[in-house]
C-alpha cells in the first residue's frame, strides 16, 4: 500500500491563469481608481470653463467603466474565454459607454471619434468581416444621438447647426479610419490563407516524394524528414 502511494502521479498544480487572474483583477481596479481620482478634478475644471455639461464624477465614472470593460479577462467574460467570440455584442456595449459619456458630457458631436477608439481594436482581433457591422452600428449610434440633440434630449455645448457639422464631419472621418482598418485587416487574412495553401501543396508534394528530403531551422536542427525515409530504411527514423 505504501509503495503504490508513493508512485501515485502527483495532484495537478493549480492553473496559471487563475493564479496570476486575482493580482491582474486588483491592479486594474487599483488603475481605475486613482485613473478616477486624477480625472475627477481635470472634468470639474472643464466643467467650471463652461465645456462640459454634465456631473464631473459621472464622466470620471464612466471613463473608469470603460477601462475595465476593455480589459482582457472582461473580454474573455464577454465571449466565454474566446476573445474572437459575439463581436457585435462587444461593438454594441463599447459604444453604449462612450455613447453615454459623449451624451452627460455635451460631447455628442464627439460620438464617432469615440466609437473608432472601440472599433479599431475589435476589427483588428475578430477579423475584416467585423468592420461592416462597426461602421453600420457607428452611424446608428449617431444618427440617435444627433436626433436627441435635435429633440433636446441629449445636451450640446455647441449649437445645434455646428453639433449636426460637426457629428457629420467626424462620422465621415471614423467610416474611412474603420474601412481602412477592415480592408488591410482583409489583406492579411488574404495573404495567411494564401500562405497556408502554398504550404499545404508543398508538404503533399514533399510527403508523396521518393526522395528523402528534409528541412532544418537555422540551428541545424532538423523539423522535418520526409516519409520517403521510412520507406527507405523499413521503419520510422527516431
């Protein structure tokens, strides 16, 4: 009994992940709050300048909401530990956060800037087909912010023909910084599939080879040895 105890396999060691998750959790809610205390005065000084609407500690808040929604780990929380995972649902409360903050803030004209903050990273991790749906969800969610400046439901520190210009000007801005970012996104994905095609053909032709072919890193150690040598010598090579 004692000797088949003492060959048991020993327990598992406890995940790395979740062993490093808490003091990652701890800095970032340690960041958020001194990010809110340095904040708090800079929106109380705009706000006493006449360039912001609403609560300074509303908009230090939400700046800090922010920070943690776009941490790692809330992302992984968001897509079930995938990160490339429901994108539209990751677009959509980004842009509800700064949606929010532009709105309290009068900074509705602002909107689409904040939106490529958001989107930019997203299509960069989920792939070109994202940055349709980012542009289409950016002027949804300035057309509805631009129409409750105009139904005076959203505050505005400009007037409402300079708001309208300038949510305009800016929309246009960010469409062309998201296609951009799409289409080169795009480009990279064309170019690994290519690459993984070109691969694939030259290991079918290596692997269907009867000559013995091999392939070394730059240290001379070999990755690669082409089943031609199996055949060769009767069995696999260790």
């Amino acid at each position: 009994m004692a000797r088949r105890h003492a060959d048991a396999a020993p327990a598992a060691p406890p995940p790395v992940e979740s062993a490093v998750a808490v003091p990652r959790r701890m800095r970032t809610v340690l960041g958020n709050v001194v990010g809110f205390l340095v904040l708090l005065p800079l929106f109380q000084w705009l706000h006493d300048a006449g360039l912001l609407v609403g609560p300074p500690w509303t908009l230090a808040a939400l700046v800090c909401v922010a920070g943690i929604v776009s941490t790692v780990w809330f992302q992984r929380l968001l897509g079930h530990g995938d990160l490339h995972s429901r994108p539209i649902l990751r677009l959509v409360l980004g842009y509800a956060i700064f949606s929010t903050f532009t709105w309290v803030a009068g900074w509705s004209f602002l909107l689409p800037a904040a939106i490529v903050v958001v989107a930019v990273p997203h299509i960069q991790r989920s792939g070109s087909r994202v940055w349709r749906p980012a542009a289409g969800l950016a002027v949804l969610f300035t057309l509805a912010s631009e129409l409750g400046v105009q139904a005076d439901v959203v505050p505005t520190i400009l007037t409402l023909p300079q708001s309208h210009v300038a949510a305009i000007c800016t929309l246009l801005m960010a469409l062309l910084a998201m296609a951009n970012v799409g289409m080169s996104v795009g480009d990279r994905e064309r170019a690994g599939r290519a690459l993984a095609r070109a691969e694939a053909r030259l290991r079918a032709l290596m692997d269907s080879s009867t000559d013995v072919l091999t392939v070394s890193d730059a240290a001379g150690n070999l990755t690669y040895v082409s089943p031609a040598l199996e055949r060769s010598i009767g069995h696999a090579p260790e």
